[in-house]
C-alpha cells in the first residue's frame, strides 16, 4: 500500500499536502494533537512536546509502516512564537527544540529503519531556515537545524534508495503566520510585499510543491525554496 505519514496535517499546509495525496491515491496517516479536517485521513493523536507522547505514537506508526511499500514521511509539524535572543526562557527553548527537532528525530529513528526502497523523508522548513527576522528567535534556529538535518539524512540514506529534501515555504496564508503577524491589513500587506508577487502563498502551493518533492529522487540532499521569489530590501 502507498502510505504516507505526515506530521500537523491538522491544519495548513499540512492538511492541504494530506488533501492532495489523498487526491493522487495515497492512504494519509496525519499525526498531531487535532485530527485532520480532510475525510479519508487516519489520524493518530500526538502532543508532539511530550516526549512519551511522541514515543507511542511511534509504536502506532510502526505498524503502518512496516505494511507501506512505498512509505513516505513528511515532517511538517513545527511551533513558531515570537520571541528574542537574550529573552527565551530555557523552559520555553527546549520545548520548542522537542516539537522542531527532536520529534522529527524520533519519527526518523522508529520508521527509517522500516523503510522499503522508492520511499522518501520530506522536512518543510522556512523561508528562515536560510536567513533571519527579528522576534523569531527561536524558529529561526529551529530551522536552521532542520536544513541540516535533512543534509546529514541524505548522507546517512546513501545506497538505500531513499531520497531526502527540505522544502521551504516562504510567506504562505496559514494559522501559524496569523499567529505570529495578526490580521491587521497593513501588516498582513508589508509581509505579502516582501515576495515578488506582492501576496501571500497558499497552502495548496506549497503542499504540491512538498507532493512533487517526495515523488522525485532527483532533488535528493536539496533545499526547496518555494517562496514566489522573496525580495532582499
């Protein structure tokens, strides 16, 4: 059976993404804590900041994955607040580097080893996986470290036929960007402008953008800029 298992297809880009493999045939295993909005999914309920939390949902996964031939895994789950260097307490920095990092990490290391040939390990990442804003301190080194962990995946992956990349989503019209810039207009306008297309991206772009990723080895080890061309000012 193709399988895929996508992380935060609650919502966003992840339930877009999970809406178009369903679409293409695809059996959908979305894991987070709300289930996913788009009939047909299967949804394992995961607060990913929890690690034992994580680690059973890990013992559920295995059962799919050893029956997904092939199995593609799609690490979209993230947590962005706003914050500042100097002003994150360590409590709020680890929780943060748990649901970006170390969750990621744990799917890797209960399903890699189940993995067929012709699967693939996706990483959505971020316009800031590569530069940097003010008061998002730690999502930027989030995933910054998320770029390279899908490197180091594609190195440790050689010889077994099974590709890795890193897709990064520039300003797309999601809860999570809501969250972080509002809904003030005028915001919302200066944020869109900093794209060539002056507008926001939706997360049905992105999700065939992740969807063409995981089904073509050729871009294996790259960095997926999907962001409408973003304007340096």
């Amino acid at each position: 059976m193709k399988q895929v298992i996508i992380s935060g297809a609650s919502a966003g880009i992840g339930a877009a993404t999970a809406a178009g493999f369903l679409a293409a045939g695809w059996a959908v295993t979305n894991v987070s804590r709300r289930p996913c909005p788009v009939a047909g999914a299967n949804s394992i309920a995961c607060d990913f900041s929890d690690p034992q939390a994580v680690q059973r949902a890990c013992g559920e996964l295995e059962a799919i994955a050893r029956a997904a031939a092939p199995l593609l895994l799609i690490h979209n789950a993230s947590l962005l607040r706003n914050d500042r260097c100097g002003e994150v307490p360590d409590a709020d920095f680890r929780e943060i580097l748990q649901i970006n990092l170390a969750a990621p990490n744990a799917l890797n290391s209960a399903l890699l080893p189940l993995m067929k040939p012709g699967s693939a390990v996706i990483y959505v990442g971020s316009t800031l996986a590569e530069k940097a804003v003010p008061n998002a301190y730690s999502y930027v080194t989030t995933k910054h470290a998320t770029i390279g962990m899908m490197r180091a995946t594609c190195q440790d992956l050689a010889g077994r036929d099974i590709h890795t990349a890193c897709v990064c989503p520039g300003f797309t019209d999601t809860e999570m960007l809501r969250t972080h810039i509002g809904t003030d207009p005028e915001t919302e306008q200066a944020v869109a402008s900093m794209s060539a297309f002056g507008r926001l991206i939706t997360p049905e772009e992105i999700a065939e953008t992740i969807i063409w990723a995981a089904l073509h080895p050729v871009v294996n080890g790259a960095v997926l800029h999907a962001n409408l061309g973003q304007l340096e000012r």
